[in-house]
C-alpha cells in the first residue's frame, strides 16, 4: 500500500470545499526536495485568494489529520489554478474551448505518429475525446489516454 490514497483524500476533501464554495480542481501528493507534499487546487467564480486558500487549509488539515489518510509526514499546499489552470474534468474543456492548452498522453498515440505531447486550440469534448487544432490539423485525444492537460498562458 502507499503512502497516501488519493481517493479516500478525494472522498474526504471535496465535500468540505464545495460546502466551503470551492471546487477541488485537482490533487496531487507529491514528493519535492526531499519532502512529501499534498497538493490541493481549489477554484471559485471569480478567482481564488491567499485568505481562500489559508481557510480551506484550516478546514481539512485537522480532518487529514484525524482520518490518518497520510502515513508519511507531510506538508500541505492549497493553491488556485494561476494562469496555466489544470484541465481535469470533462467540464473544464467544454469551459474552456477557444483557448490555447499544452495536453500529455500516458502513452504514445499510434493514429498520430506515436506523439504524447500536443499544444493548440481547444474546440471542446466530442465523444469522451478532447478536440483540438494544431497546425490546422484535428486531434481527437481519448480521456482515457490524458495523464495532464492545462491552459497555456
């Protein structure tokens, strides 16, 4: 088993920031210069503050704590999206169609010469697939396939 489930953190983490206002956008636990992290993105309509973010932290680090959903010491980071904003969900595409994202397989694509890394203009969701244009040329990307996809500033 490792260090951290993110599920079970997921399970426990997104309630309290929806009650709180706020959408988890994304959740990671990290290891940085030697030390574990928990990373947490939260989002709100018009933008997340440093006060956002030192309330969520305040909200779920005892709740982590008492839960023991982490069995390695660790430090606890709630940030907002900045400008390069993760894209997770099916609904951030669809948002977010017309702008310029960065997108990275887990593995190679055989249809598009085995390319992993894409950089263009997102058109939307068809499908399951993210929809986009590079160069004039149409990618489909299957969410299935996406290990990371973010807005480029």
């Amino acid at each position: 088993m490792g260090l951290v489930d993110l599920e079970k953190v997921r399970s426990l983490v997104e309630p309290v920031t929806g009650q709180l206002g706020y959408e988890l956008l994304d959740l990671r636990f990290l290891t940085e210069q030697g030390r574990h992290l928990l990373r947490l993105t939260i989002d709100k309509e018009g933008g997340v503050t440093l006060a956002d973010c030192q309330r969520v932290s305040r909200e779920i680090e005892t709740l982590l704590e008492v839960e023991e959903t982490v069995r390695e010491r660790y430090h606890l980071e709630v940030s907002s999206p900045g400008l390069d904003r993760p894209l997770v969900k099916e609904s951030d595409f669809v948002r977010f169609a017309g702008k310029t994202i960065s997108l990275k397989t887990r593995e190679p694509v055989v249809e598009y010469g085995g390319r992993r890394n894409y950089k263009g203009l997102l058109k939307g969701v068809e499908n399951r697939s993210v929809v986009m244009v590079i160069d004039g040329q149409e990618y489909r990307v299957p969410f299935d396939l996406m290990e990371r996809a973010k807005l480029v500033y």
